[in-house]
C-alpha cells in the first residue's frame, strides 16, 4: 500500500513538471492543486535565487556596485507594480476565458497583455536610457557610486521589456494551467544569468570586464532568451492558447478590461512595498545591528514564503477556471482546500522558527546584537504563519475571480491604518523598541486574514465579472 502511495506520488509529480495539460474544472481538486502548485512553487524559487546570484557575484566587485544594484531595484519596483499588476489581471481573465471553454478570448487577452507590456516597458527604457544617473542621483547615490554604477541602471531599466514579457507571459501560462511552461522559462534564464553572471561581471577571453553592468547584461540576456523561448512556446507549443501574427490586433475593449482588473493589482504591490520601506526606516531608529538583525530575518521569511505563494497561485487560478465553467461552489472548495495545505506547511515552517530562530540568524551574522533582534523577529513575525496562509490564499482567490479591488481596500486599511501607526506609536511612543514592529507586523497579517476570510464567505466575488 505505502509503495503504490509512493509510485503515485512519483507518478503526479512527473505530470506536474512535465506540463501535462488536464481539464482542471473537471479533475480531483486535489490533483490539481498538486499539479498547480509543484512548478508555481519551482517558480517562485527560481525567481528569488536571482536576485541572490547577483547579489553574489556583484559583491566581489565593489560595495559600490552592491549599493547600485540596492537604488536601481528601489526604482524598478514601480516596473514591478505595474508588471505584477497586469500580470494578475492576465491570469484572471485567461484563466476565466479557459473555464469557459473560449480559448480564442483567452487568446485576445493574451495579445493585448502582450501590447500592453511593450508600451509600458518602452516608456520605461526609454526613461532609463537616457537618464540613469539622473536616476541614481535622485536616490541619494553619490557621485563615486553614479559613474561606477549608471551603465547596470541604464541597460536593466533600458532592457525592462525583457522583466515585463516574462512577468506577463507566465501569467498567461498560469490562468491556462500551464504552470509548468512558466518555471520552465524561469529555469531558463535563472540558467543563462548564473552562466553568464561571471563572464560579463569578470571578463572571460574576448569578452571584457564589465564590473556591475556585466550584472545587468547577464540578466537581460537571460531574461530576454526565456521570452524568446516563451513566444516561440505561444506561436508553435501545443498549448491551450496558440497564437498567430493574425492575431496581433489592438482590441481596445480587451485592453480597456485588462487595465480596469490590473489596478487593483497595482495598488496592492504598492500599499505592500510603500509600508516595508517606511516600516525599515523606523527600524532605523534602532541602529545598525538591529536593522541588520530585522533585515536577516525578512530575507529568511521571504525565501520560505515562495512555496506558500506558489500555493495561493494555483487557488488563483483554480478559482478564474471554475468560476469561468459556473461552478463556483468548486471554486470555493478549491481555496478553502489550498488554504489548509498553505497552513500545514506554513505551522511546519513557524516551528522550526520558534525553536531554532537564533541558529538561523546565525548562519548570516555572529554579531550579539544582530542575533538577539533577527531571532525575536523571526519569533514574533512567524507566530501568526498559521492565519498567514489563510490571509495569502483567499487574497490570490480573490485576485484570481478578478475582483483585485477588494485585496487593495484590505491591504489599505491593515498596512496603512493600522500597521504603520501602530509600529510608530509602540516603537517610538510607547517605547516598546523593535518588538512594536515586529508585533505591528504579525497583528496587520493577521487581520488582514480574518477580514479577507470574512468578506470572502460573502461570496460577491462569485459574481464577478471579467
């Protein structure tokens, strides 16, 4: 019994990484689940180890370039609003296009999301071409760091096409139910970027030392050959949506619908971003050590979240493809299930923190005082993992039924009502130090857990229209 549990555990996973398209309104919900969630959960992996692979390599050059690399993501974070924004209206409405049995809609929405990422990225480079030290300038660059840094600004903002295509495009594969076809692309150009990173950054034989820009050009270079791999995917994979040139007209009603959902997606990435900064900087009233501490513990709770997000992304779109073939109870059921899942792993996760939190925070600073507020971060933070999972799968639920506005009403009132006064008062008012950021932070996640199951049970976002 336990060897034919174990042969098709092996057997599902293969499927799942393997790509096999299935009829996820109509297949065990909890195989698709599984088959979700396994390459969304690769995904999100691969798209943390990025960042990481240049921060590696970079560091060996100069604090300079670490600290170019610091401003010029800070700046990049609006390409990412916009980009995640799209990205969450695309796999809403394909998602919902596929439940509903119409993969030529699902096609028109691919097309102009397409459209949509083109013109946003070209105003974007063109802004970064031509004014990257202008750029770094305003972010309080010096002018050491501005000529040894403003060749990566210039050609990882002048290249953000190649960000915006990736970020939309796997969108696309996700509301189809290809997500595996998204981390294969990831795989792709995390591949190309830690090959090349070296030889750009390095110089190798006729290719000449680039320091920091060789960071971007590897990047650029990965990022652009997974797009190129993905359109190719689109004109002649055998996938659900399967484009032509004939396709590729403005349809301004597709367009005008994809903007409409995507603002809500925005204005959530950017109430979420706007409260960490303003959080870190009363974290900076502490000194160093404290801040160094804080930030050790959100890098160690951001990477471990990649798989609970992979997670809350297949309750997306699970949710878009049922609510698409009118079965909205299944699509209830799906979210409540994932959410259960999320919350097993998330409770296993809090644990080790609990229990091994200062050995954690070790592995990245000896320092007392470092390890003393990294741990209590991690302590406190990850107490509430349990209603996290929740919180994070019924916001992607909501998102995937193409209501976005809701998540963004929540995420205003606990971030921005809540979190951040009560981090101000109790830190700095009340005296209670780090602990208040910290406690602000577990209590905002929490509430926005309870309020978003509460609105959900309603169940206004069954009648969603997208």
């Amino acid at each position: 019994m336990a060897t034919q549990s174990i042969k098709s555990f092996f057997s599902l996973l293969r499927e799942a990484i393997a790509g096999k398209e299935i009829d996820l309104t109509q297949a065990s919900i909890k195989k698709a689940i599984f088959l979700l969630a396994v390459p969304m959960i690769l995904e999100m992996s691969m798209e943390s180890i990025f960042a990481l692979v240049d921060i590696f390599y970079v560091s060996q050059v100069s604090t300079n370039a670490v600290a170019t690399i610091g401003l010029t993501e800070s700046v990049i974070t609006l390409v990412y609003a916009l980009a995640v924004g799209l990205s969450m209206a695309a796999t809403a409405i394909v998602a919902r296009r596929i439940g509903e049995k119409d993969p030529e809609g699902a096609k028109r929405v691919t097309v102009q999301v397409i459209f949509l990422g083109v013109l946003v990225s070209l105003i974007v480079g063109v802004i970064g071409i031509v004014f990257p030290k202008e750029i770094l300038g305003l972010m309080g660059g010096d002018q050491s760091l501005i000529e040894e840094g403003y060749r990566y600004t210039q050609i990882l903002i002048g290249g953000n096409c190649t960000i915006v295509l990736l970020f939309l495009i796997n969108a696309v594969y996700r509301g189809a139910g290809n997500a595996s076809m998204a981390m294969w692309t990831l795989i792709l150009s995390n591949g190309i970027n830690i090959i090349l990173d070296p030889i750009f950054i390095f110089g190798w034989g006729p290719i000449p030392e680039y320091g920091v820009a060789g960071a971007a050009i590897a990047t650029t270079i990965g990022r652009g050959t997974a797009v190129l791999f993905q359109l190719y995917i689109l004109f002649y994979g055998s996938t659900r949506v399967r484009l032509a040139l004939k396709d590729f007209v403005v349809n301004i009603g597709v367009m005008i619908n994809l903007i409409r959902v995507s603002v809500g997606g925005i204005g959530q990435f950017i109430i979420g971003t706007s409260s960490w900064i303003f959080l870190m900087r009363i974290i900076s009233e502490f000194g160093s050590e404290v801040l160094a501490g804080y930030t050790i513990a959100i890098r160690v709770i951001m990477f471990t979240m990649m798989p609970a997000w992979g997670l809350s992304n297949a309750a997306a779109t699970l949710v878009g493809q049922n609510l698409g073939a009118n079965q909205p109870e299944r699509a209830e059921t799906s979210v409540w299930k994932t959410a259960k899942y999320n919350a097993f792993f998330m409770v296993s996760v809090s644990v080790i923190y609990l229990l091994f939190a200062k050995t954690i925070v070790g592995w990245f600073s000896v320092d007392p005082e470092v390890l003393k507020y990294g741990a209590l971060s991690l302590q406190i933070v990850t107490i509430a993992y349990f209603l996290f999972a929740y919180g994070m799968t019924v916001t992607m639920a909501f998102n995937g039924a193409g209501d976005t506005r809701t998540p963004t009403i929540i995420n205003f009132f606990c971030f921005w009502v809540f979190q951040l006064p009560f981090a101000y008062f109790t830190a700095l008012v009340l005296d209670w130090g780090p602990t208040g950021v910290f406690l602000a932070i577990a209590l905002a996640e929490s509430l926005i857990a309870i309020i978003a199951i509460i609105w959900f049970k309603k169940g206004k976002w069954k009648l969603i229209k997208v």
